[in-house]
C-alpha cells in the first residue's frame, strides 16, 4: 500500500475498498486540545465549523452532568447523598468507554429512551425527578456523540485534504483493506 498514491485512496475508500479508519480519542483531542492556528497553518483549511461542534458537545457533557447533580438534589432529597457519588462513578466508566470501539450511538440513544419513558411514568412525582431523569443519560449521550463527530469530521477532512491525510496517517487514522 506504500506506492499507492492519495487519489488513489480516496477512489478506494469512496468504492469501499479502504477503510479509513479513525482513532475516536485522538480525533476528540484534534478537535478540542489542539491550536487553531496550528491546524490552519499545518493542513491549509480552517475548521471552525467542526471544532465549534465537536468543543459544544463536549461541553455539553460537563454541563448536563452538573445540571445531574444539581437536580437530584432537588429531586431525591437525602438520597442524592448516594446519587450523585454514584453519578459521578458511573459518568468517569461511561466516559472511558465512550471512546473505545466504532462509535455507535444506539445504547447512549436506548438510554435516553429509557430514561425518558421513566420521565412519563414519574411525571406524578414532580418537575424535579423527571428533570433528573431525563438528565442523567446525558451525560453519556453527549460523550458518545462528542467521539462520533469528531470521527466523522475527521474521517471527512483525511478523505479531502491530502496534507491533514499525510499528517494523520498512523497516528489518528489508519487505513485497512476490506476483506482482510
């Protein structure tokens, strides 16, 4: 694959013969921990749209988790005392698995569903509880969703800039060959 030439790729990866594939933690670091400028001056294209979405979701995640803890104060009482220790751990577990394999968006979407058909049943208890409930996979929601667009846009911008593919290629992309 080393004589290969970029069209080439591009052609094969459009054909579905090449994988372009993308490594989801260095994708959301690329988006998020990495100088404008330097992104600009390295590849010759200006990403403001991608990084502006990719850093709003990311956000999102730490805001929905407070808006979390700060509900289930109201809506739990006492019991938040175990809530929000609980919150915290499984956020830091989801978190950590947010990133790992192909970004799929079906079990943090399950659990917004759950949590929302909670919502409905509570709806008798109390704004607050079913504020809480809607809130607490959010904070998943909007990790997983933080990794699956920075892959996308990532994947993207190697499939049509050669120097970001030249510069990402072995570090936060990798090609495969389909039906190896």
């Amino acid at each position: 694959m080393d004589n290969i030439s970029y069209q080439d790729i591009v052609k094969q990866a459009e054909r579905g013969e090449i994988l372009v594939g993308v490594e989801p933690a260095l994708a959301r670091k690329f988006f998020t921990a990495t100088s404008h400028k330097t992104i600009q001056q390295e590849i010759g294209e200006a990403l403001y749209t991608e990084r502006f979405f990719v850093t709003a979701v990311w956000v999102l995640e730490f805001i929905s988790l407070l808006a979390g803890i700060i509900t289930s104060v109201f809506a739990l009482g006492w019991y938040s005392a175990i809530a929000i220790p609980l919150m915290i751990i499984v956020f830091f577990m989801l978190m950590g698995h947010a990133s790992m394999g192909k970004q799929r968006m079906g079990g943090a979407l399950y659990l917004v569903i759950i949590c929302s058909i909670l919502a409905y049943v509570f709806r008798e208890k109390g704004t607050s509880l079913v504020l809480w409930l809607v809130l607490l996979p959010m904070p998943y929601f909007f990790a997983r969703l933080t990794y699956k667009l920075a892959t996308v846009f990532l994947r993207a911008l190697s499939l049509r800039n050669e120097r970001a593919f030249n510069l990402l290629l072995d570090n936060a992309i990798f090609l495969r060959v389909m039906g190896e």
